[in-house]
C-alpha cells in the first residue's frame, strides 16, 4: 500500500517521539511506548526483548552510548489499527572512547489501542557494511 498523507500524518511522529524520548537517557521513559506485549529485537544485543523489563534493560545499556539518531529514509503504512514505518537511520554515539556513526535498518510496528499508539514490534539491525 502507498504511503498516504494520513498515513504519514499519523505514523510519522510516532518514531520522531521515540527518537527524542532517547534523549532523555531514561530507560524506563523509552521503554514506556511499547506495548507490554512488544518484541524488541535490538541493534546492539543478541537478546530478544519481549517484557517491558527486558525491554528498559536493553535501553539502560545502550542510552549509556549517548545515542542521537537521525532518520534517513522512512517508508510508512497504515493498516487500520496498526502502523508500520521502515527505513534507515544513522546513529551517533559515544562508545570506546569516541564518537562514532553507525547506520542501521529499522521497522517499527505500531497498534493503536484506547491508551494511543503503542510499539509492538521494534527490528533494528546494523547495515551489513558497519558490521564485523
């Protein structure tokens, strides 16, 4: 389906939210808009996060990065009550003495219940060529 100005109008902010949220370094306030029913399969992690606790645990770990994201292509859909956005974002963090850039490859899924939109589903994975 292609994306549509309602489409963008209503998704879109969702991840420019999560974005600032990570700015806070609040673990928990990240870990708050996701459904506790979410996966989280993370960028830096083996692990697979399905608790909101697993959840505020990964992002304790990685906000210690300092990370600052920045979206680079988003493809965004809507399906009723669920979102969809996909695309590429850099991120900057600070890791091993310095600052280092880092682009990776993202899905967000959305559901929309009585308390607003909520992550469902979270994949984010480095681009093959910043791995190894």
């Amino acid at each position: 389906m292609p994306e549509t100005q309602a489409a963008r109008q209503e998704i879109a902010p969702l991840l420019r939210l999560w974005n600032d949220t990570l700015l806070t370094e609040d673990a928990h306030k990240v870990a708050a808009l996701y459904a506790k029913d979410a996966t989280l399969l993370p960028t830096l992690s083996k692990e697979i996060c399905q608790t909101p606790e697993a959840i505020a645990e990964y992002f304790r770990v990685f906000l210690s990065f300092r990370p600052k994201a920045t979206i680079l292509h988003e493809n965004i859909r809507l399906h009723g009550p669920i979102g969809i956005n996909s695309g590429i974002y850099s991120f900057e963090v600070q890791m091993e003495g310095g600052v280092h850039h880092l682009i990776g490859r993202f899905t967000f899924v959305y559901r929309k219940d009585a308390d607003g939109w909520r992550i469902i589903e979270h994949h984010s994975s480095l681009m093959p060529e910043n791995e190894g």
